[in-house]
C-alpha cells in the first residue's frame, strides 16, 4: 500500500482488496492504483532482494528507496505459509 501511495498521483485513486480463499484457510490481498506502472521486463526485480527501479521517473519518486520493502513483505508471507 505504502508503494501505491508513493507513486500515485496525487488525488489517485487506490484499491485495496482482500479475498478469502480455500475455505477459510487462505486470503488473497490485491492493491490496485494510478501509479506510473512498471514495465514487463521490471516486474522481475519486484520481489528480489534490492530490486529497484532504476529508471527516471521511479527514482524522482522514490529517492531513498533501497529495494528492501517487497522482498521483506514477501518472505514474511513466506513465512507464515503464503506466497
């Protein structure tokens, strides 16, 4: 959420949404915004381990960012059984 709104327009809009899947068991969390998007051959690097963007435009946004935010959101959902 922190990243949509980090890139966001001002006054942009941002969904949050969250599913229950498989019984109970699982929740499937999506977050949709108006941010600047990330080209396909980005996408890779958004969970890895100081996988930034380092073009232009993301890093005006995001000055101080060090590529940490994802990768430590996705191994803790690691860590708790998801993915």
């Amino acid at each position: 959420v922190t990243n949509a709104i980090k890139y966001s327009p001002h006054g942009g809009r941002i969904l949050v949404k969250a599913t229950v899947w498989s019984p109970n068991t699982e929740i499937r969390i999506e977050v949709k915004d108006q941010g600047i998007g990330i080209r396909k051959e980005d996408q890779t690097k958004l969970f890895q381990e100081f996988g930034r963007i380092l073009d232009d435009e993301h890093v005006t946004l995001n000055p101080k960012g060090v590529g940490l935010g994802l990768w430590i959101s996705r191994k803790i959902s690691v860590q708790m059984g998801g993915s």
